[in-house]
C-alpha cells in the first residue's frame, strides 16, 4: 500500500481550482478526459476534496461489495437528497440503512412486482390515447408523464388519483431543487427565505400532508391495498419492530424521486437511439408484433421479449440515467493500493465504464445484440454497472427493468417515433443523465 497519490492533474493549489472549475461546467467531459488520460486510478480535488477516480471494475468492486462497509454516501449527496427525504434508503448510511434496506426489499420481490405489470401497461396505454397523429412531443416528458403515473399509483394505489397534480407538481420542485444544489458552489441555509428555498418548503409541505394523509387513512382501516406502501407499512423487523411513520414518510419519498426519472431517462435514451438505427427498430418490430400479434402485453410476454430487453440493457449502457456513483471513505482503506483516508471521496463512471474498448467492441455503437445469451455474465462484474451493486444495488431494478419493457413493447406495436431531424441532443448530466433541451419526436400511428 502507498500512500502516494495516484496520477492526475492537480499537482498545486491552482491546478486544483482549475479542476474544480471544469467540473464545474462540464463534469462529464471532465471525467472522460481524465479516465483517457490518466487510467485506472485517478486523483484530482473537487474544492478541498480529494477525489479518487476509480475506472478499473476490479476497484469498483473493493469499494461497493469488499469494503461496503467502509464507505457512505457523500455529504453533498445526504444534503441534497436527505433535505426532503429525510433518512430514506437512498440517503441512509450504516446500520439504518441495512434496517430499511430489510424492511423494504420484500416490497420489491419478484412474486410482488409482477403485480404491477398490469398497471405499467395501463399508464402507458393512458397517455398514449393523448397523442395525437402526426404531431410534435417531447418525448421526455411523455416518458415521464408515464413513469410519475406508474410510481404513484405502485406506490399509493389510486389514491393519489385525486391529489396527483399536486404531488407531480411538488416533486419536480424538489428534483430542481437538488439539481440546483449540485449545480451551485455555495449554498445557502435552508432557513433564508430565498424564492427558491420557499418554493421548496410549499412542495414539500403539500406533499408531506398528501402522504400523512395517506399513511394515517391506511393505518386506520390496516388493510393490505397491495401496493409498495402497504409492504413498507405492514414491514416487520427481525426483532418483530416495524417502520415508524416518519421512517415510512421517508421511504415513500425516496421512491418516488427513484422511481421514476430514472426509467423515464433509460426511454428517453432508447428512442433517441431507435429513432437513429432503422434495422433495431425493424427488428424490435418483428419481435413484438410476433409475440403480442396486436394485443397488449402482459406480464407472462416478458420474458418472451428478449431483444427489446438488449434494447434496453444497451440503452443503459450508452446513457445510464445514474451516470456517476460517488462514496466517502468513513476510515483508512485500500483501494488500488492507494491508502484513502477518512473523508476521501470515490467516484465512479458507469458513463465512463461502459465505453472502456477493454469490455466493449466499438464501444459508441449501438448494438443491442451484444447482450445475446447473458453476455455481461463474460464482462467483470463491474464493467457493467447502471444499476450499482454490493448492498446498495439499486432495489427497484426487476421493476424497472420490467416496466422499461412493457412501456417500450406497447408504445412500438402502435407507434412510430421519429426524431425531428437535425435537432441538437446535448447531455445534461445533473442528477440523472438528461437531454438538455429534451427530444423532439413525431409519433405517427402504425396502420
Ligand atoms: C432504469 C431505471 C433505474 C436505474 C438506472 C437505477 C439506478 C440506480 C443506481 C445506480 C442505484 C445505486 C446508487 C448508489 O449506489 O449510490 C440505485 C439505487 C436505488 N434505486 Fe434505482 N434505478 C432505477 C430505477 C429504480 C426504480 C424504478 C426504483 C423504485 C421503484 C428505484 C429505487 C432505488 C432505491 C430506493 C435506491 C437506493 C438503494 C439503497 O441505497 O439501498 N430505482 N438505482
């Protein structure tokens, strides 16, 4: 073990200001250059910060599944996120967050998901009725429109129906909220009644008596509305403890901010790449229509599907919607045989990672059946990586993975999506990898 650093571009104080100004404005470009540059290994600040840089999977692994337990999530993270979502899984750390992560997984388990199938396809079927031959969407916010429906009424039943403008309303506030935060160097307190800060304070409010309202209606009646909040509710520890209201508050929250941006983000990315390769497409087409021949899938085609699951699984490659995963040691660890001490910080790349020409032929191309027969199985573990791993993989991946598929399989029977030409399409990687300026498509009815 050394205790040197590893190679990078700050070697003085006015380097490490230059570093932290372009991450500043373009943090993506910013990391491609210095895995290119730099390699396996690389150090570099973010402010006072030292950052590790980690783009060998083998590293990945020592951080996520070896030492787990050495690391938490950052304090711009916890921040951020933890400022509404309290103590929620994805901001929890420690002996809580294996707690919770008990509690909830059951709530995600195959046999339970696989109820949800039905509404996936409904949702998409709701707000594909809206569109119009011909015209011009946003094909982002259609996505969107879908996946906000989906998580709420997954994790509330209908009984949000009537407050879903509202809670729709008050998470977008709260997702600008956090991209604001990563976006800006100083923050301000959350107590100055900035615009921003009340506006922020309103939305989580109306949503915190929207959800209160809820959980107390549940509590009342105890019944069992199977959906993700009756699992977190009816959730029992080990030692026969269950979630308190607040922990359960928490969750919700955290659900609902996971849950849906992401799997809208992956569709999103998957359009804009149908939409540029015509033989994925066609191909696509035929295994839809063979397998469907015009009814609306179910939860039994799934696994029926398998090209439009390489679809996917190469559309998250290309653009994962979590494109950086970052941790903080919380004690001295080795990793890549650097000495990290407390506070250091590690960030990793699944943007990054995935185009390393080392696992993937061609890495920019889009080809879907590189995924044929369980390819990844051939890849180190971490080579791939959209959804993490070790304990803190992501919960809702079957789900999501599940829903990506029957949105896609029913949109592409009656649609076709074609991007408006010459449009520019520039990343915006904030807290998801986003469109900057969204993607514009027509959606024309197949006859
Ligand atoms: C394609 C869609 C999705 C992608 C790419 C994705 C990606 C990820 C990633 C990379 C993580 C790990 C973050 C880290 O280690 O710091 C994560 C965690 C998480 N995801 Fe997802 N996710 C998706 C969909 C979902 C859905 C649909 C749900 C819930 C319904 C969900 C709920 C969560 C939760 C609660 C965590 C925190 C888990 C923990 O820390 O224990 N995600 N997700």
């Amino acid at each position: 073990m050394t205790n040197h650093y590893p190679p990078g571009p700050d070697t003085n104080f006015v380097q490490a200001i230059r570093s932290t100004l372009r991450q500043q404005h373009d943090r993506l470009g910013f990391l491609i250059d210095m895995a290119q540059t730099y390699g396996d290994t690389v150090h570099f600040h973010t402010g006072l910060r030292h950052i590790y840089f980690l783009n060998h999977p083998d590293d990945i692994h020592t951080v996520f599944v070896e030492q787990a337990d050495k690391f938490y999530k950052t304090r711009p993270v916890k921040q951020a996120f933890g400022k509404f979502m309290g103590q929620g899984l994805l901001a929890s750390d420690g002996e809580l967050h294996r707690r919770e992560r008990r509690l909830a997984q059951p709530a995600f388990h195959h046999k339970r998901i696989e109820a949800y199938a039905e509404i996936m396809v409904e949702h998409t079927l709701r707000v594909m009725n809206q569109w119009c031959e011909g015209q011009v969407y946003a094909i982002d916010q259609e996505m969107m429109n879908i996946t906000l429906g989906i998580v709420a009424q997954t994790l509330f039943n209908a009984e949000v129906a009537g407050d879903a403008e509202t809670v729709g309303h008050s998470m977008t506030i709260l997702q600008d909220g956090v991209i604001r935060y990563f976006r800006s160097l100083i923050h301000l307190p959350d107590w100055l009644p900035t615009p921003q800060n009340r506006r922020e304070q309103q939305a989580l409010a109306a949503l915190d008596q929207i959800i209160a309202k809820i959980i107390h209606q549940r509590l009342a009646t105890g019944e069992d509305k199977g959906d993700l909040l009756s699992m977190l509710l009816l959730a029992i520890d080990d030692d026969g403890s269950g979630m308190s209201i607040q922990q359960v508050r928490d969750e919700v929250i955290s659900l609902f901010v996971a849950g849906h941006e992401t799997t809208a983000n992956t569709l999103t990315w998957t359009w804009y790449l149908l939409g540029q390769h015509p033989d994925a497409w066609a191909q696509l087409l035929t295994e839809v229509t063979t397998v469907l021949g015009g009814r609306n899938p179910t939860l039994q085609d799934v696994a029926q599907l398998p090209y439009t699951a390489m679809v996917i699984r190469e559309a998250l490659r290309l653009y994962p919607p979590v494109w950086v995963i970052t941790r903080e040691a919380i004690a001295p660890v080795e990793v890549a045989g650097y000495r990290l001490e407390q506070g250091n910080v590690v960030v990793t790349s699944p943007y990054v990672m995935h185009r390393d020409p080392r696992y993937f032929n061609d890495p920019e191309q889009f080809r879907p059946e590189r995924f044929t027969d369980g390819w990844e199985k051939d890849i180190p573990r971490f080579a791939y990586f959209p959804f993490g791993g070790g304990p803190r993989i992501c919960v809702g991946q079957s789900f999501a993975l599940m829903e990506a598929t029957l949105i896609l399989a029913t949109i592409v029977q009656r649609y076709q999506i074609e991007l408006i030409p010459e449009q520019k399409v520039a990343l915006d990687p904030l807290v998801t990898l986003r469109a900057k300026q969204g993607i514009q498509v027509t959606i024309k009815a197949r006859h």
